[in-house]
C-alpha cells in the first residue's frame, strides 16, 4: 500500500467516518482507556490540589473568576540566572483546563477532566497527523511514540502541573509539522494552538516548539514564493487564533515593568550561574533517544543503541540527497525521511536547551521534551521499514515475504514500547509519584480538621491570610489549605517572595482591610523542638510530618488579628 505525499490525502480523505478510518478509531479508542483509568484512579484515591497543583488550581479558577492571568506559572529562573524572575510564558493552561473546572463548581473531579480531555485531544491530532502523512504505517509510528510517552509519565499526564501538558502537546506540534512538511495545507490554526500550548506551559519547552513555528513559517514563505498558496481563510484563522492564544502575555507586556518578555531575554541571554557540559547534555540525550533500557543511564554512560539510531536519522537523510540527484526517490521512503528530518530537529533542539540549562534541573527539563526524541526514535523505525521495503521489492521479493517483513516491523513497533512500560529494567517510570503521594496525603490530614475550623467563629467569614514556613508546610500544604479556601468563596491572601508585579497581585495581604484570621504553617524534624510563636495565637493544631520518621510534625497557628 503506498503512503506517498501525493497519494495519502487522496485516499484517507478528511473525513473521519468510522467505516473508512477504522484502524484510525481503533487504535485511538485503545489509547483512550489509560487516559480513562488514570482519571478514575485518581479520584477513587483521593487526589487533591496541593503546591504547585494547587496554586495552579487557583489560578484556573482566577481565570474564570474576573481575576485573569497574563502569564504561566513562576519559573525557577533565579535559580539558573541570578536576579531574573520570568514566569512561564503563558496562561492558556489555566483558561483551558479552568473550564470544566467551572461548570463542576470547582471541584475536582472538574479540574482533572479539563487536563484528560486536553491530552485526549493531543493524542488524537498526534495519531491522525501521523496517519493522514504516512498511512496506517505512520498511525502504528504515532501509536509506538503514545505508548511510549505513556510509560514514561504515566498517570501523572492528567495532573494540572505545567511541565505535563507540554509532553503530548510537544508530540502534537512534532506531528502536525510533519504534516505540513509534506505539504498538506490548512494545518496552521491547529499548528498554532499546539505550540502556543506548549510553549506558554514551561520554559524548558518553549525554545522547541518556537524554534519550530519559525521552520515552518520560513518554509511557508517559501513556498508561497515558488507559488504554492495556502488554504483559502488560512491567513485568517491564522492570525485570530494566534491572537486569542497570546493576548494575555501580549497584555502584561503592556502593563507590568518589568515585563515578562523582557525577563525571558534576560534569562536567554544572561551567563548562567552553572552551565551544563556539552558532554552531560549529549549522554542524556542519547538516554532519551532509546529510553528503554536503563543500564547506561544509572551508569551515567552513553546509550549506544539512542547514539546509533541519531546517526542512523542522519543517514537517512543523506540517503534522500543522494536519491533526489540519482531521481530514484521512492516516495513512501520520501514521506518517512521527512518525519526523520522533523525528529533530528527535535533531537537537535533538546539536545541545544540541554547545553543552556543550568545546574541539577538539567535532567528534569530535558526529560519534559521526552517527545521530540520519542518521535525521532520512530521515524528512523518507519524509514527502515519502508527502505528496506523498497529494497527487497527492487529484488524482486515476493509479496508473501514482504507481509511477513510488515507484520515483524509492526510487531516491534508495539513490542518495545509495551516491553519497555513492563521491564523492570527499564529506565520507566522517568518520574515517580512516592513524594506527591504523601504530600497529598499530608494535606489531605490538614485539610480535612483545619477548613471545618476556620468555617466556625470568631473565623467565619473573615478575610483568611495565609503565611507559613517550610518546604512540606508551605510549599506544599499551604497551597492547599489556600485553594480549599478560595474555592470555597472566602477571601485568600498569601504573601510572595517574588519581587516583581505579577498578576496574582491581589491576593497580597497589603489589600486586607481591617480584621483578617492568620493562618501560619510551620513545620519541624523530629530531632527539634517548638519554638514560641512570635504572635499572639488564638489557637493551634498539630499533625505528625509524614516525610519525618523522628516523629516530626506540622502545626497550624490560627489567630484574629485587627491590622
């Protein structure tokens, strides 16, 4: 079966009946189920918001709520460039995802629908994308590529945190592209909601993905000079959806200073206060490329068989220079070498944020662009096949031989991915979810006996402030205990380290007038002792510290003050 550029979007059509993509609505109902089962699970378990969940949780709720916000999420920014505060780019998330959350009456269940259905639909564009530019061998590249990512992550894909959205949308943007590389036309509306997702969700990815707009904007000027034309309306829905992705970011620009934009320049552009190692950036990329055994990356050592596959894509794509001069270009071969090109721009790409990350993030950063590799590492899969295809076909290989060369390649696709979520010895689960399982359970403790008592006097009512010390109090309970609030319609205050205007400005405490209740959350090791409150407490509750096996513990000072 041909998956030519010309051919495909004849054939497959755009038209998404079931009864004429059914391999398409199969492997996309196959690959809704985890999604399902991760969403189920974490809610029969329990799962609240709490740290940065939780303060993205008040921020969908802002966003609803009057209060809306310009940018993304804070970034660690000071912690790689000394004095520079730059958010995340954007606040597209929270608009999104804050939606269902509305409609649920901003309950949980509501704010992990929004993120399932987001990447729902990230793998759905991923999966047709790649279908529409290859066929059902670019479906099965697409599926291999899902199930992977899915191993690597997974349940923590339907969790609100930032970095997670960008893993699939990352995928989406790759697919998309690909599309467009081949030229399909019509894709640039879409191709704009996926990297303004992306981007505006985490730093770490935003260079990827913008990087990418540009290819593919300079590769459309250029066509459109040689006299290929865009869909008609294309420029249109282009630009609107373009502006309605963007227009928080471009509206802070105009009304905070610092700007955001220009905090993102001064991180770009600043030396970092520890640059990672071309040589620690190439060995963790070549991880990412064949992630599947996890030897050479406890070792700390080069993955051999991801080093090989990059210069198996560069092969590819000096094989396709020769063929063009030789006019012997097989054209499912073209089709694959073009996801080739799009993965090694990928692969470049992270291998590029990797050299300009700084200190111990370096890892974590890189593994949030786990789809650009992902991606490359089944394209060359896909070249292979389709080469080694059409070579055994130009030796006059029977049909029979070549159906059992398709169904050995498929089954490898399948195979490794699914062998790879399984193994012990694989380098999946890339994140583990032991710390945010406590944590939540630590708030969950708080939770459930301080909000009853801040509901009964003399606190009822009252504006609450949130203040609070320690990593596990107020890093991570604190947003918690804040968002519970919010969401119950009280009026929350919590101060900011941050030493920049933002919009999250009026929830500081500067704005409260008159009599508000202090909440303060401070934690201890067991091996220490309390020390006396430096206010006047009206009241105070005590919990064990979960992560402390000395017997540490976390207390709650409440008190009415008048200033």
């Amino acid at each position: 079966m041909s998956t030519s550029s010309a051919s495909i979007p004849t054939r497959i059509g755009r038209r998404l009946a079931l009864r004429e993509h059914a391999w398409f609505w199969i492997a996309l109902g196959l690959l809704m189920v985890p999604i399902v089962v991760w969403f189920v699970s974490r809610l029969t378990e329990g799962w609240l918001p709490q740290g940065d969940d939780a303060m993205i949780a008040i921020r969908a709720h802002d966003a609803w709520t009057g209060h809306w916000p310009l940018v993304g999420m804070r970034s660690t920014s000071d912690q790689t460039v000394e004095g520079v505060f730059a958010y995340h780019p954007g606040p597209l998330e929270f608009y999104v995802i804050g939606l269902p959350y509305l409609l649920s009456g901003w309950r949980v269940w509501g704010l992990l629908l929004g993120c399932a259905l987001v990447l729902a639909a990230f793998v759905a564009v991923s999966l047709w994308s790649g279908y529409r530019a290859a066929g059902r061998p670019g479906l099965l590249v697409m599926v291999g590529a899902t199930v992977t990512l899915y191993g690597l992550f997974g349940s923590v894909l339907v969790l609100p945190w930032n970095p997670w959205p960008t893993v699939f949308g990352l995928l989406a943007s790759l697919a998309v592209a690909w599309r467009m590389l081949l030229g399909h036309r019509g894709l640039w509306p879409l191709l704009m909601v996926c990297v303004s997702w992306t981007g505006q969700a985490h730093l770490g990815v935003t260079p990827i993905v913008g990087l990418l707009g540009a290819w593919m904007l300079a590769l459309t000027i250029r066509r459109w000079w040689r006299g290929f034309r865009s869909a008609p309306g294309e420029v249109a829905r282009t630009l609107l959806v373009t502006f309605v992705c963007w227009l928080g970011p471009l509206v802070e620009v105009l009304t905070y200073s610092p700007n955001n934009i220009g905090e993102i320049a001064a991180l770009t552009t600043a030396a970092k206060t520890e640059d990672t190692p071309t040589g620690d950036a190439w060995v963790h990329l070549t991880h990412m490329v064949f992630p599947w055994i996890r030897l050479w990356r406890d070792t700390g050592d080069v993955t051999y068989p991801g080093a090989a596959l990059i210069g198996l894509g560069i092969v590819a794509v000096v094989w396709r220079r020769r063929d063009r001069r030789r006019r012997r270009l097989d054209r499912d071969v073209d089709v694959a070498t073009s996801a080739v090109v799009i993965g090694l721009f990928a692969v470049a790409a992270t291998f590029w944020a990797g050299t300009r990350t700084g200190g111990d993030l370096r890892i974590v950063y890189l593994d949030f662009t786990m789809a650009g590799p992902v991606f490359f590492t089944f394209a060359v899969a896909l070249w292979a096949y389709h080469r080694a295809r059409a070579s055994l076909r130009s030796q006059g290989t029977t049909d029979d031989r070549i159906r059992t060369l398709t169904t050995a390649a498929a089954a490898g696709v399948l195979a490794l991915p699914v062998l790879g979520t399984t193994a012990g010895s694989s380098s999946v689960r890339t994140f583990v979810e032991a710390g945010n399982e406590v944590n939540a359970e630590q708030a969950r403790l708080v939770l459930d006996e301080l909000v009853p008592v801040l509901g009964e006097p003399p606190y009822a009512d009252l504006p609450v402030e949130v203040e609070g010390v320690g990593l596990t109090a107020w890093g991570s309970v604190g947003p918690a205990v804040s968002h519970r609030l919010v969401v119950a319609g009280r009026d929350v205050f919590y101060e900011s380290w941050w030493p920049k205007s933002a919009d999250d400005d009026h929830r500081r405490p500067r704005d409260i007038d008159g009599e508000r209740v202090v909440v303060r959350l401070e934690e201890r090791p067991g091996t220490a002792s309390w020390e006396e409150p430096e206010e006047p407490v009206d009241e105070t509750l005590t919990y064990p510290l979960l992560t402390d096996e000395d017997g540490g513990e976390i207390r709650v000072l409440l008190s009415v003050r008048a200033e």
